[in-house]
C-alpha cells in the first residue's frame, strides 16, 4: 500500500505485509519519508471468553542516528502512545463492530471461483416456494421423472447434469425449479414440464463433496464469504448436479453451488 497525504497529517510514505500467520498474527513493515521504517502488527490471543486483537507499533528510534538525534528521538519515543494510541484504538473498534457484523460460519477452506456462465436450454419443472406451505422434499425425484419422461418420448438427449434451480423473491416467496440441460426445447411440451434456459451471467461457484444433505453447511460458508469480501447476493442461485447418485457413494458425491451476482436475462429465461 502506498499513500500520500497532508504533511501535517498523515504524510507520505508505503506499507507491505511482511509476516502472516493464520489465526495469530500479521505484521507490516512501514517505510515513513522522511522518518525512517517501522513496523506494525495484528496479534490475535486467545481468552476465556473468545480472543482478544492485540494492534502493536515497533520502532528503532536511534537506528542510523548520531547521539544528539537519538537522544531527541527517544525523548519523541514517549509520546508515540499519545500520538498514535488514539487512532489503534479507533481502528481496533471498528474492526471489531466489522468482525462482529460478518456471519459466524468458518469459510477459511471454502474454494470460490468466480465464473462467468453461459445460458442453457433447459427442460423445467416449478415445485412450488418456501412460502407456497408445501412439503418440497418429495417433489425434485417426481419433477425429473416428468422431465426424462418427456425427453425418452422425443428422443431428447442431456446436454449437461440435472439442475435445481431457486429464484429468491423480492418480497415474495422462492420459487424451485427441477431442470435437466438438453440439446433441444423444440418439442411439443406436455403436463407440468416447461421449456427455457438456465441462469447467465457472473457468479460465485463453489464444489461440494458428500451428502446432499450436507449442503446447507457448504451454502452457510458460501454466504459468510460473500458477506466478507462484499458481494451481494443475487437473487438466483442453483446446484449442478455432477455425480450420478445411483453411482456414486454419498460421501464422495460432487455438487457445484451457484449464486448469480450480476445477471444476464437471456431471452426465454423461466
């Protein structure tokens, strides 16, 4: 980092990270014009009741200084505390109201990627919202058999995995969707399925491994990563399906959660 300021106030001068580690500490080196280097730390320390953020200043004040200088500098020295103790301490509050405001959930594992995703043509089912006061448990396996139903009839072939899709209302309820990616929606549609395509546009991709009963934790992560580096939700989200369940162990199936950040609306989207 580099800043340049009112003389009086902040001056000018770089600062670079020179040591971190995970969960203890981060310290900087700072290079003052005019005033030499000096360094400063993060120190994170454990405590009955959570941690506690230490924020420390270190300085050699007689460094490359003849002894009239130095002696004035330790003398400056005494009042570092008062000069700059404030402004920690300010510092430290916020980061504290900042830490405190983020979701709870360890996302410190959590690999996301962020993608740009193309439109698919998709064959869907709706199974109704969050709101709707339906039990949607049963609904997905019953969604696919109509969809793969009507893609044997027509001798549709799958482009990609099956997908479920969630559109999140703004103020109304979700609403689900079960989709499969086919080659071609160019088919006479019958019953509940509808023909369109899947969500476009940037979004934050992450991988899950097991049971599908397991992905609240992997969307709990996503969102208290989201919320960390300021992303905002999007109100679509979805999960590719990649691992065939009848072939797969549940412990080593691989899902790929989606959450739309900028949206592209293709023509025919559901």
């Amino acid at each position: 980092m580099t800043w340049r300021g009112d003389p009086r106030l902040v001056g000018a001068g770089t600062q670079e990270i020179i040591e971190s580690t995970p969960w203890t500490l981060v310290r900087t080196r700072m290079k003052i014009e005019q005033m030499g280097e000096a360094e400063s730390y993060f120190q994170i320390v454990g405590s009955a009741d959570g941690v506690r953020l230490v924020r420390g200043f270190d300085a050699n004040m007689v460094e490359n200084q003849g002894f009239f200088a130095g002696l004035l500098n330790r003398y400056f020295g005494l009042f570092f505390d008062r000069w700059i103790g404030g402004d920690y301490e300010q510092g430290l509050v916020r980061l504290k109201a900042l830490a405190e405001s983020l979701p709870a959930a360890d996302f410190s594992g959590l690999e996301v990627d962020r993608v740009q995703v193309e439109p698919q043509a998709i064959l869907y089912v709706a199974i109704g919202g969050r709101d709707s006061g339906e039990n949607l448990s049963a609904k997905p396996a019953g969604a696919y058999r109509k969809i793969t139903a009507l893609m044997e009839e027509y001798s549709l072939n799958m482009a990609s995995q099956p997908m479920a899709i969630t559109r999140h209302g703004d103020p109304g309820p979700y609403e689900f969707l079960a989709a499969i990616p086919v080659e071609s929606t160019g088919v006479p549609l019958s019953g509940d399925v509808r023909a369109g395509v899947s969500p476009a546009g940037v979004a934050v991709k992450v991988i899950h491994q097991g049971p599908y009963g397991q992905l609240g934790s992997s969307y709990d992560k996503l969102a208290a990563y989201m919320a960390a580096h300021g992303i905002q939700e999007g109100r679509v989200s979805w999960e590719h399906y990649i691992s065939d369940p009848g072939r797969t162990a549940p412990q080593e199936a691989i899902t790929h959660i989606y959450y739309l950040v900028e949206e592209t609306p293709p023509a025919g989207a559901p």
